[in-house]
C-alpha cells in the first residue's frame, strides 16, 4: 500500500479521531449481538461474555514508562455484568518484573491488590516481561517499550460536526517502524473516560493532527480551561488490547471482550511504553 507523504486533511484526522474512541455502551451492544467470534487472522483467543453470570477473573494492569518510578500493577478479581464494576483487590500475589538487559525486581504489595517497584528503570528499546503468582495460577507477559515520541503543538479549534471547541495534537510521525499511539486526555486536571488511540498505517512518516473531543455532554472547553496531553508510544500488543477493550473509569479494565496481551486467561494489560506530555490553556 502507498503511504501518503504530505499531511492529511484536518477534517480527515478529525473524523478519524472520533471513530478511534471506544466506549462501553459500544463495545456492550457489540457483545449482545455475537455469539461466537473466531478470529480470521490470528490465534489470540477473544474472551466470550455470560452477561448473567460470568466466572470470576483475574485482571492485571501494569505500566512502566521511560521515566523514574514507582510503576504499579493492580491485581484485581472481574465481577459479573449485573454487580457493581468495584473489581475486589487480589492480595498476596507474588509479582516480578524483568528486562533483556538483566533488570528483575520483585514488587512489594504497597495496599491491598497494588504492588509496586522500587528500582526498576524503564529504558526505550528494551523488552519488559511481567510474571504474576496468583491464587495458584501463573500469568505472563511481555511488552516492548518503543522510543518516544514529542508533540510538538497543541491548540484548538472547532468541530465540523458539532460546532463544539476540540483539542488537537501535532506531532511528526517517525519512518521506516509501524508506530502506535495511546492519547491520555486530561481537562483542568480530570483524565477523560475514552480511550484514545491510533497507528501510522495510512500516514507513516508525516505530520499528524490528532482531534480529542471530550464525550461527556457536560463537558464543554471554555476560555481558561487547562488540557494536558500525554501522548503513549507503545507496542502492538497493547494496541490491540485498548483497541478491542474500553473502560468505565479511563483506568479499570472492562471484561467486554478485550485482546489481552497476558496468559492464562487473564484480562487487562502489561504496558511498557515511552510517554511525553504537553499542555496549554484554552484562551477564547
């Protein structure tokens, strides 16, 4: 496939970012209709979901970026679709994380189902690896930190299709690797619900303008708002988790059929990424 080597429309990217956004009502009504999803192209096993009564699993989310720690794993126990979405806390798990290069730290459990490091530093271009020892279970993972890459503007400007202010990131494309992103949105400090993500397929080495529109019909950026950005590099694995998975806090993992990249049937991610921020405030 030719890539394009100019700039895409901003009404292209625009339209683009609101089709990347997942949302639980979306990815719920999805699973109502599906019985039996096999997959065409790969061998990763799609989770299936008894929405009356569903078993028990374990859910991991952990996290190391290129920069000090601490870095955290949650660990976690899903709950059945009619519950709460309160994930009760698995403790006394034995959790350790490693790298290629020699790195291993086993975490400490810092409050009931949260286990973080110490010493452990997040290198770019190192491969991360995550065992977890749980309730007589062993579940791994890998994940490979990518290099970062910087957002060079933020600014905002108005819908095409609703009129409404929307925040836009700029930043330049690196060629040669397939790159994925995972945009983290905060507005005067509160982290958005929606999962915002991309990969460079159609523009591979160019200038790319991201649109962030808040999902929340109370949530209309006004002059004086503050937006802060953090803008995730991150391996393929993690991107199909947050492309088939979506949340209902920005931070807990949703049992809705998500890729994950652990074993053993666990939910949730291991994500060894690079990150950088930028922020600017909303002036008319």
């Amino acid at each position: 496939m030719n890539r394009p080597n100019s700039i895409l429309p901003e009404a292209y990217q625009d339209f683009k970012g609101k089709l990347r956004i997942f949302t639980l009502k979306n990815v719920l009504q999805f699973s109502l209709l599906v019985v039996t999803i096999l997959s065409l192209s790969s061998c990763e096993k799609v989770i299936q979901l008894d929405l009356n009564s569903s078993t028990a699993r374990i859910v991991i989310q952990g996290n190391v970026y290129d920069r000090p720690g601490p870095y955290l794993v949650r660990i976690s126990k899903s709950v059945n679709f009619d519950q709460p979405s309160d994930y009760p806390p698995v403790t006394g798990a034995k959790v350790q994380i490693s790298d290629n290069a020699g790195q291993t730290e086993v975490l400490t459990e810092s409050s009931s189902g949260t286990y973080v490091t110490a010493k452990l530093r997040g290198i770019p271009g190192r491969t991360y690896s995550l065992s977890v020892q749980a309730e007589n279970e062993i579940y791994q993972a890998s994940s490979f930190m990518p290099y970062a890459v910087n957002p060079d503007s933020i600014y905002f400007s108005s819908s095409l299709f609703s009129g409404e202010k929307v925040t836009i990131v700029r930043f330049n494309d690196p060629q040669v690797f397939t790159n994925y992103y995972h945009l983290i949105y905060f507005i005067n400090n509160i982290q958005q619900k929606e999962f915002y993500i991309l990969d460079d397929e159609l523009f591979q080495g160019t200038t790319i303008k991201y649109s962030l529109y808040p999902r929340d019909s109370d949530i209309k950026l006004v002059k004086g708002d503050n937006v802060t950005v953090w803008l995730e590099s991150i391996d393929h694995g993690v991107y199909e988790y947050f492309r088939t998975a979506t949340s209902d806090d920005g931070q807990s993992a949703s049992p809705a059929n998500p890729v994950s990249n652990i074993s053993n049937g666990a939910l949730g991610y291991f994500n060894a990424c690079s990150v950088r921020k930028i922020s600017s405030t909303v002036s008319n």
